[in-house]
C-alpha cells in the first residue's frame, strides 16, 4: 500500500492549529471573523513548499464540500440565518489540510476512512449546530443520519482526489 512523505512536523501542526482556528471562528462568529480565516489561508501559502499544488487541491476539494453544502440546503437539511461565506472559506481550509494535518488518514483502510469520516464529519456539523452556525429542520437525528451517511462516502472520496493530485515533492514511497 503506498504512504506519502510528509512534510515538516512544524508545517503540519500550524495546519492543524489554523484548521480549528477556521472552524470555531466561523462557526463562532461566522462572517464576523471571516478576515482572520482569509488571512490564514494566505498565511498556508506563505509558508507552503507547494502552493500550486495546495492551490489545486482547495479548488476541486473546495467546490466539491461547497457543493455538498449547497445541495444539502436545497433539500433543506440545513438552513442558514446569513448567507455562510465563513463556510465556504471553511471548506477551502479543510482542502488545505488533507495533504499536511489530515495526512495521515490516507494510510487507513477506506472502510475506517468511511467511518472516521461518517462520524467526525456528522459531529462536526452538529456541534456547530449547537452553537447556532446552522439550523438543522430536521432535527439532530435525522440530520446526523443523512450527515453520516454523506460523509461516510465524501471523506474517502475527498482523501481519494488528494492522492490522486499528489504534489511533486511528496515522495510516493511503495510498501508493498
């Protein structure tokens, strides 16, 4: 099973510590704080050794949890108080994390991507639910059922599109 090389340990803890950054200011404070997620993204390109590849991966990975959203709140599983912009720059963020903070889910098996992904991906939504970033009409049962069920399927796929578009210095080692 291949595994990539992954970049400085110092480079993939800044990820993780602005991916929460991103989520709890958005999900705290919405669009209010949208500029400091801006900035940190900026910040992701600034200290990164592959900015055209991040640049890439945020774009197709980006549009495709955008979309996701988008479409889940044309069936009203969601609805939002303001239009959620610190969510679309969530999304862009989470992209990002794939190949540095997140890295290490590509060498699991798909079944526990699937379900590492049904379950955090479920509560991630739910929690910001609690503190009213979105409004679930379904209700919280109803929603984390079809929340799970979403991102059982879209977190592998998401893991998938970043191997497939692995950047040139990520060394692709074989173990096999």
């Amino acid at each position: 099973m291949p595994t990539y090389a992954l970049p400085s340990t110092l480079f993939i803890l800044i990820n993780a510590v602005c991916f929460q950054l991103v989520w709890w200011s958005g999900v705290i404070a919405q669009n209010q704080l949208i500029i400091l997620s801006i900035l940190l993204i900026i910040g992701h390109f600034l200290l990164s050794n592959s900015a055209r590849h991040d640049a890439l991966l945020m774009g197709v990975c980006g549009a495709i949890g955008i979309v996701v959203d988008s479409l889940l709140v044309w069936f009203g599983v969601f609805e939002f108080n303001i239009i959620p912009y610190w969510l679309a720059v969530l999304w862009c963020y989470f992209a990002l994390s794939l190949d540095y903070s997140l890295a290490f889910f590509k060498t699991l098996p798909l079944w526990l991507q699937s379900i590492l992904g049904g379950v955090f991906g479920c509560l991630s939504y739910l929690t910001g639910a609690k503190f009213d970033a979105v409004v679930l009409p379904l209700g919280y049962e109803k929603s984390a059922l079809i929340l799970a069920l979403i991102w059982s399927g879209l977190f592998p796929v998401l893991i998938w599109v970043s191997k497939r578009i692995a950047p040139a210095n990520m060394v692709l080692e074989n173990n096999q």
